[in-house]
C-alpha cells in the first residue's frame, strides 16, 4: 500500500519545481555509442545519475524512447528488462543499494518508464549523492531487427506526468534533472550503433570473387615463369656443341631444337 501511495504522489504531484543538480545520462552517451549487430542481443547500458551540489535522491523515475538517427535502417528496441507491469532487478552500484522499494516498470518495446523509491524504513531522507560520484539507476540492453543498420539514439522523455523524467530529494520535492528540464523537449542521453550483417547473396559474390583473384594470380605466377629460359650460345658451345661456329647456321639450328624441345616438354607438363 505504501508503495501504491509514494507512485501515486510521484506520478501525480509534480510541483512547480526547481532544476535540480542531478544530471541523468548512460555509460554510453552521445559520441560514444553501444555498439552491436544486426539480428542480434547487445551488451548492458546503464541509466546513470550524478550530481553537482551533493544532493540526496530519495526517489526517481524516467521514462526512455529509442529513435532512429539519420540514415539508420531497421528497429532497435529494449530487449531487458521486457515488457511491464514487471519489475527489474537492482543494477551493479545502485543509487539506492539494497534500501529500494523495487524497480517498477510500465511499457516496453521502443519506450517505457520506470521508477523507484528509497525503503524510508531503512533510509530516512534518501541516498546522499558526493559531488561528482556516479550512480546507476537501471540497466537495460537492446535487440536489433536483422535489418539494423545505423545510429539509434536513447532520450529521457520530458513529458506532463505521469510519464516524465524527474527525481526527488530528501524532504520529498519533485525534481527536474538540470539536463532535462520540463521546459524543454526530450533529451538525448545515449547512442547505439548497429552494424548491418551482409546479405546471403552478398556473402556469394565475396566468396567468388576471391575465389577468381585466387586462379587469376596463380595463373599470373605460371606465365611469369614462362618462357623457359634458354641457353645462351656461350652455354650452348660448353654445353656440348663445342665443334660449332658461334657465328654459323649449325649453331643456331642447335639452339631452335632445343627451344622446341622445352617448348613440347612445357605444353605436355600443363605449364603453357
């Protein structure tokens, strides 16, 4: 009942607040993207928040949507954690460690919101933030159409409740995050970069084309050695026609028989 009571109030009760000094972003912001293939699952992302002025988180909630860059091809949707009404399981260096209520879900597939609490039980006024020290909230991961290909951003989603981005403090004041006021539009806090996997027939022609370039080199390196070589009439007369004239017929009729024997001796062995 507890928990229905803080989601109603955080849905419900957005006060005319002030910017907060908790910016929310991920392990891979814009420049440095996820990077993944086509038809295929990624690897983690993490919702991250920092803070600027030592604040105290005592609860937050985002709501996340996926567009297509420019150019990008395909869908790319959240994968983990699926579909809600569910629950998430609490990410590596959690804001709110083991003192959360639990992280919900609503929505799924390209967009979807989610929210927790501190237990007040446990921690009175939330989790202290040190100026500078990062803090993850959620970690989700993508599946990639087979057809994927391209830049895909991930915005926190500034929108009327009670699906916004915004985050509590200690005495329980709703919060804009300073890089998401509810003045503005939706912010770009995440890049994912899908490669697109070849083709069937692509993968083909690759493989013949590299088949061909294989014989046409081979066939290259057998006219590279051709012709044989021959004598010269020098090698010849020490060779065994010493007794002819260098300048004469019947040397030069020695030096044709013998090309013509290398030249049936090379068309015969399959080197011609």
């Amino acid at each position: 009942m507890k928990k229905v009571i803080l989601c109603c109030t955080l849905f419900f009760i957005h006060v005319a607040c002030a910017r907060g000094g908790v910016m929310i972003g991920t392990t891979n912001p814009s420049g440095s993207p996820l990077a993944m293939a086509a038809d295929s699952t990624s690897g983690p992302m993490s919702v991250t928040a920092v803070s600027d002025n030592n604040d105290v988180m005592a609860a937050w909630q985002f709501s996340l949507m996926i567009l297509p860059g420019a150019g990008a091809a395909g869908t790319l949707m959240f994968n983990s954690p699926g579909p809600g009404p569910a629950s998430a399981p609490n990410p590596s260096n959690y804001i709110f460690d083991s003192h959360g209520v639990g992280i919900s879900i609503l929505g799924g597939g390209m967009g979807f919101n989610h929210l927790d609490f501190a237990n007040d039980n446990d921690l009175n006024l939330g989790t202290p933030m040190p100026t500078g020290q990062v803090f993850n909230l959620l970690q989700v991961n993508f599946a990639a159409s087979p057809n994927a290909s391209g830049l895909f951003g991930i915005y926190a989603v500034v929108a009327p409740a009670p699906f916004n981005t915004v985050w509590t403090d200690g005495s329980f004041n709703t919060q804009d995050f300073s890089n998401a006021p509810s003045s503005g539009g939706n912010v770009l806090i995440g890049d994912v970069m899908v490669s697109a996997v070849p083709e069937p027939s692509t993968l083909t022609l690759l493989g013949l084309g590299c088949a061909i370039l294989t014989g046409w080199s081979g066939r290259r390196r057998a006219r590279a050695e051709w012709p044989p070589d021959l004598p010269s009439r020098e090698e010849d007369v020490a060779n065994g026609f010493s007794g002819c004239d260098l300048g004469g017929g019947s040397c030069r009729d020695s030096l044709l028989m013998e090309a013509s024997g290398r030249i049936v001796k090379a068309m015969t062995s399959g080197n011609w």
